[in-house]
C-alpha cells in the first residue's frame, strides 16, 4: 500500500514521497546553495527510489475498484504524440480506458490524418485494431464546437458526431456546446443513447461572459434534462478557479458522468499541473466523495502542462487513484 504525503511543490524537479507502514521514500529536495546535484540527477535517484518503494508497495489491480468506476488516460496528456501512441502511453502507465480528444493525430504511419469525426471507416477499423491490440478502452471523446458554427446545418453537423461516437462503441461525448443548443444535444442523446459530458474551464477575468466555470450556472444547464446529460468535472479548472471540487461533485451528484482528475498549485487559471496529492484540489477528499456516492464513469488523469517527468507523473497519479478507490 502506498499514499502521498502532503508536502509543498518547490517546483525544481523534486517528486511526492511514497510510503507505506515502516517504509517512506522522499524524492530528494534542493534546501541550500551547497546542494549540487543538479535536477536530473534529483529526478533520476527519485525514479530509483520510486521503483522500489512500489516493488514494496501491495498491488491494486483493476479488479479491486468499485463496481462502476474506470481510471486512465485523457489522450490530450500526450497531444504531443499521435492517438495510437496516446493509448500506447495509457496502457503503459496503467490506464485502463482513454479519452480521445477530435483534433489529435492519428498514427506516426499517418501523421496528417486527424482523428475527428470525419475519419474515414478504414482508419477507424485501425484505430479499433489498435485499441483491441492494447486493452485499452475508449469510452469518450472530447470535441469542439466546429458541429455548431454552420447554424443552418447545426444538426447535421451533431448528427454526425453521434454518429461517429456510437461507430466508435463510445458511451460518452465531452465538450461545451452552445446553452442554445442543448435541445438539438438532447435529441441526438436519446436517439443514440450516448451520454453528453458538459466541461468546464477555469474562470476567466477577460471573458467575464464566460459562465461555464460556475457550478451553480453549470447545474441549471441541465435542470429537467434526460439523465444522460451531465458534467465531465474538471477539477483543477475548479481550483484555478477557486472553486472546490468536493462541494461541486455533492451538488452535482448523479449529473457527474466523467472526470478530468488534476492537481493544480494554486488559484490562478494558469497553475500547472501537480502529482496527486500536492496541489490545492484535494484530490484524495475528491475520490472519497465520488466512491461515497457509487460513482459510474470514468476518471482520467490529465495533465495540460508537458514536462520530461510526464510518464512518471501519470503513473504515480493512476497508482494514487488505484490506491484510494480501491476496495477496504
């Protein structure tokens, strides 16, 4: 078993402990001008100290979460890579499902082939090839809002993202669509029985008109909508907004459908990402409250800042996942 120790993020390479009973395992930290190992060196001693402190640590497989709940990857963690390499990515870090987004890449064999809902049918038989040949499982997608700029053709252009969502066997649609559209969304959910994850973005001072931050706002979206329409909750875009994630998830209750799990080191719309467990968005009260309430859906960890540590961060953040959702 292992947890995250809360300590401070001092920004210069250094990693959370890993602990378990009689066991701790610190990263090494910079304290003064005579430590001289510079932060790769600190990087690589805490990759070192991480391998055997999970070696010591019992494991948590996929069998051990609750009933309902599946954890991986948002494939925007790896925008920098190809979708096949996004769910390469997943699968080596310990993720189970993945969160495609429709602008990413699609191969390193077809770099100029952009997964979206306009993939032709061979392109997607490979995709599915690729999730097949892995384990992984998609079960959303994240999409813009190109469907709804043509507002004469507005629900053509929605009809065929369903469309290629339930081609795709995707239980789940994720964006911001217009609050003018959610009739036509509403539609298209009943008919294909695909559910929609309404996102939210941090606060922004510049766009004041920009209300998908606020929960209160979020939640009288969908007031008397099908069931199936609901909340993908960003929570580190709750926090950079100040809001916190805990009170959202007991407001929203069943209307979360999805999760974009993150750490963030402090309120502001650009904090970066932090491993679980040493930001601001209490993450460990975060999972208690969606394994409290019976959650169903999938939670993904997703990272908006790339870093040379990207790879050990997500798998420390699936690991933390596992551990605290995983059955007592």
């Amino acid at each position: 078993m292992f947890s995250a120790a809360k300590a401070s993020w001092n920004g210069n390479g250094a990693r959370p402990a890993l602990s378990r009973p009689g066991v701790t395992i610190s990263a090494p930290t910079s304290t003064n001008k005579r430590d001289s190992m510079n932060a790769t060196y600190r990087h690589l001693l805490y990759c070192a100290a991480a391998t055997i402190g999970l070696a010591l640590c019992s494991t948590t497989d996929a069998a051990s979460l609750p009933k309902g709940i599946e954890i991986g990857c948002s494939a925007y963690t790896f925008r920098h890579l190809t979708a096949f390499e996004a769910i390469e990515k997943t699968k080596e870090c310990g993720g189970d499902v993945i969160e495609f987004f429709l602008w990413q890449k699609l191969s390193p064999e077809n770099p100029k082939v952009i997964l979206n809902m306009d993939l032709p049918d061979e392109h997607i038989a490979a995709l599915k090839a690729k999730l097949k040949a892995t384990g992984v499982r998609a079960v959303n997608a994240y999409f813009n809002n190109a469907p709804f700029q043509d507002k004469a053709g507005a629900e053509a252009g929605v009809r065929k993202l369903f469309e290629f969502a339930r081609t795709m066997g995707l239980r789940k649609l994720t964006g911001e669509p217009p609050a003018d559209k959610l009739d036509l969304v509403e539609k298209m959910v009943k008919e294909f029985d695909v559910q929609l994850c309404f996102h939210n973005h941090p606060k922004n001072p510049k766009k004041p008109e920009y209300m998908n931050w606020d929960p209160k706002y979020l939640l009288s979206l969908m007031d008397k909508r099908d069931p199936r329409m609901g909340f993908s909750v960003d929570t580190g875009h709750l926090a950079r907004s100040g809001v916190d994630s805990v009170e959202t998830l007991k407001m929203f209750k069943k209307r979360t459908l999805s999760v974009h799990l993150k750490d963030v080191k402090e309120a502001k719309s650009d904090s970066g990402d932090l491993p679980y467990g040493q930001g601001i968005a209490n993450i460990a009260g975060i999972l208690a409250e969606l394994k409290n309430q019976n959650f169903h859906g999938h939670i993904g960890v997703e990272y908006e800042h790339q870093s040379d540590q990207l790879m050990d961060d997500v798998k420390f953040c699936i690991r933390f996942m596992r551990e605290h959702l995983g059955a007592k």
